[in-house]
C-alpha cells in the first residue's frame, strides 16, 4: 500500500476512490496488534501526501470512532505539518 500511495500523484486522483480506500486503511489502526497499528501508520503517512484535505477529512471522520485515537491525530498532525499546501 505504501508503493501505491508513493505513486499517485499529490492532487486529481478519484475525488470518490480516494477517501474510500483512506478509510479502508484507517480501519485497520484499530487493529489489537500493535506490529499491524505501525504498519498502517505507515501507509497512512504515505497517504498523507496525497488528497491532503481528503485525507485530513477522512481522518477527522475517523478519529471520533477510533479506538486509538491519539494515533489518528499524530497522523492528522503529520499531515498538517508536511503536507498543509495540498
């Protein structure tokens, strides 16, 4: 998932397909493993890049549900820090 984020360009990708799969990943955050919970941070870090605002977005949607919540908001802080101009 990494690559596949790593590949997209920064903007103009599917306004629909993007917060789709973003969430698909950001319900794995969730996960009780914390190995698995890293890797998501990852790819979700990589996603950051694309779709900034979509993903900020998505984000603040999930992080009401999450059950680690202080992970999706480093990952809504690293993408305001890095990404703030998408």
């Amino acid at each position: 998932m990494e690559v596949f984020f790593d590949m997209l360009p920064e903007e103009g990708w599917s306004t629909s397909l993007y917060p789709y799969t973003v969430k698909a990943v950001f319900i794995h955050l969730d996960d009780p493993n914390e190995a698995i919970q890293t890797a998501i941070c990852s790819v979700l870090r990589k996603a950051a890049r694309v779709q900034t605002r979509d993903f900020l977005e998505v984000a603040e949607e999930c992080y009401e549900k999450q059950s680690h919540p202080v992970l999706c908001k480093n990952l809504m802080d690293y993408a305001r820090e890095n990404f703030a101009c998408n």
